[in-house]
C-alpha cells in the first residue's frame, strides 16, 4: 500500500488536527453507474476535540469514517492530517492510518479471537514487530485505563460481555498512541449501563490525553451527551453544522427536526443543560469496573 506523503501546512488549519475538504466518496456497482455515498463533504476536527457525525441511516456517515482512518479510499476531495496533506488516502497497513485508529460497533472482529486480551493490545504497542514481555506489561497497564484489572489478561475475546471487549478494542486503539479516534456505533450494541461506562471512558481520555474524536451515530440522544459540535449528514452531505448545544436545542433544518423527534422523551437531555462538561450528565458516573 502506498505511503501517505507530507506537502505544506495550510495557515487555515492552525488547531485543526484532520480536515477534509471537497470529499467525495463513491463505490462501485454491479449495474449502473457508481453510487455516490459522500458528495461534497468538509469539516475540520481540532485538538481535543470530540465531532459527532448524526443522520439516518444510510447517510453517508460510515462511509466518511472509513476514509479519515484509511480504510476506503475517495473519488476525491483533500485530506489534512497533523499539518501535512495527505497525498494517499490509503492507510499503511490493516489498522489504517497512521495517527488515526477508529472503533466499530462490534470488536469481535476487530480482535484476533486465537490471542489473549494482553496480547491482542501488545500487538499494537509492538506496532508489527513480535511482542515482548515488556510490550505485554504494558499493556496491562491500558487494561487498566480502561477498568479491565489483570485477571482480563490472558482471557480471550469471546470470553468477555460486549461491553467489556469494546473497552478491549479501546484499550488497543489507544496503545497505537492515536491522535485521532474514529469512533463508528461504538456504544450502539451495548446496553444503557455499560454505554454510559464507555461515554465516560471516552471523555476522561479525552480529557487526560486531548486526542480528538470523530464519534459516528445514528442516536442524537448519545451524541449530545459527548460531543462539542455536531455535523447532521444526509444523503451524502452535510445539511447542518455547529455547536452540540446550539443544533440540539434550535435546530435550523427540518431533518434535524425529525432526527431530535426521534429520541425517546426519557432519553432526552436539553443540551444547554450540560453546560461546558455534557459528560456530567452521563450516569453512572465514573466507575468502570
Ligand atoms: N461497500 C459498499 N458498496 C456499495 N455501497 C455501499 C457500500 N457501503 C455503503 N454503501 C452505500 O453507501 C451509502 C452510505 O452508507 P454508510 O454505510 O456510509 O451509511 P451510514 O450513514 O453509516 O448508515 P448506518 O447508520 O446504517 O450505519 C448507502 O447508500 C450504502 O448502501
Ligand atoms: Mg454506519
């Protein structure tokens, strides 16, 4: 696979960590001509940041994830990475793009079902080369971060509840050292309680280590829980874009309108409530264990 290649920073993207500009995604058919997925699309995410990607299914929201962790490649549009354009939207190996790791809704297959947890985590501290003992300790030490004690070590994946593998396939995410975590559906398969452990596990490692966030789902009533600005995606473009609390409490479009009907009335939560810390709101709070 190709190599990504640097050129010069944009003076437009000082704080911006990823930008995409002009972003079209098309796939292939069968019959007919290519299905365009993702037309026109452009947004940046900044350091620390944490971006939600809304909209119905279908709209297009996988599909750019996909991209920004160097897994699909565009039919157009431009990339910028840590200051640098990205010339190939192809990433170095199986874990995508250097810098970038992204979490789907279900890890199982994100995690070799033949390797203990430690191990599946080492794999990535080790980054390719063969995993040493120093490389299994710490990734004890990730287990832990993400509230899996020692006893999780040497179990395998399918030897874990959902929830507890999710925080498996975090912990490994966050041993690649990412700058950027895309995060696809993440918490949609799991159940209130253990989603509310994962939101808050995302918020303290956002707030202990500033990586940046793209967090990818259909459900407004999660996202405005977590993130600072919201992009509400449909067919393929952006409709409406800004801060979380602004697109929840007066959306401008009528989609967003039905997307926000949508949410369960228990489940909805004014975004202006949350203040400057929406992650206070969560509950349980906290414990991970
Ligand atoms: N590999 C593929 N080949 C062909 N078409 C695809 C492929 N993957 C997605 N599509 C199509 O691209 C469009 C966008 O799909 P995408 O998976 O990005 O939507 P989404 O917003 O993530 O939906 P969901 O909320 O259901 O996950 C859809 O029309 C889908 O059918
Ligand atoms: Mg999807």
């Amino acid at each position: 696979m190709a190599t990504d290649q640097t050129a010069t920073t944009r003076a437009d993207d000082v704080g911006s960590v990823m930008s995409v500009r002009d972003l079209v995604i098309q796939y292939k058919r069968a019959k007919g001509g290519p299905l365009t997925a993702v037309d026109g699309v452009g947004f940046d995410v900044n350091g620390g940041e944490i971006v939600g990607i809304v909209g119905e299914s279908g709209s297009g929201k996988s599909t750019v994830g996909l991209v920004l962790a160097g897994f699909l490649e565009a039919s157009s549009g431009s990339l910028t990475f840590d200051g640098r354009t990205i010339d190939s939207w192809s990433g170095t190996g199986t874990s995508g793009r250097d810098g970038v790791q992204m979490i789907f809704q279900d890890s199982t297959t994100a995690l070799n079902p033949r390797m203990r947890v430690a191990a599946c985590v080492a794999e990535a501290i080790a980054g390719g080369g063969s995993i040493g003992k120093e490389h299994l300790a710490q990734a004890t030490v990730y287990l832990d971060r993400v509230g899996l004690g020692p006893e999780f070590a040497r179990r395998k994946p399918r030897e874990l509840s959902g929830g507890q593998r999710q925080r498996v396939a975090i912990a490994r995410a966050l041993a690649a050292r990412p700058r950027v975590l895309v995060c696809d559906e993440s918490v949609s398969a799991l159940d209130v309680s253990a989603r509310a452990k994962i939101l808050n596990l995302l918020i303290r490692i956002r707030q202990e280590e500033g990586i940046a966030m793209v967090f990818i789902s259909h459900d407004l009533a999660v996202v405005s829980q977590l993130v600072d600005r919201v992009l509400v995606m449909c067919k393929g473009e952006i409709l409406e874009e800004g801060p979380v609390a602004s697109v929840i409490d007066s959306p401008q479009r009528s989609y967003t309108q039905q997307l926000l009907a949508a949410i369960p009335r228990l489940e909805r939560t004014p975004a202006s409530m949350h203040g400057t810390s929406p992650a206070s709101q969560i509950q349980p709070k906290g414990e991970l264990k």
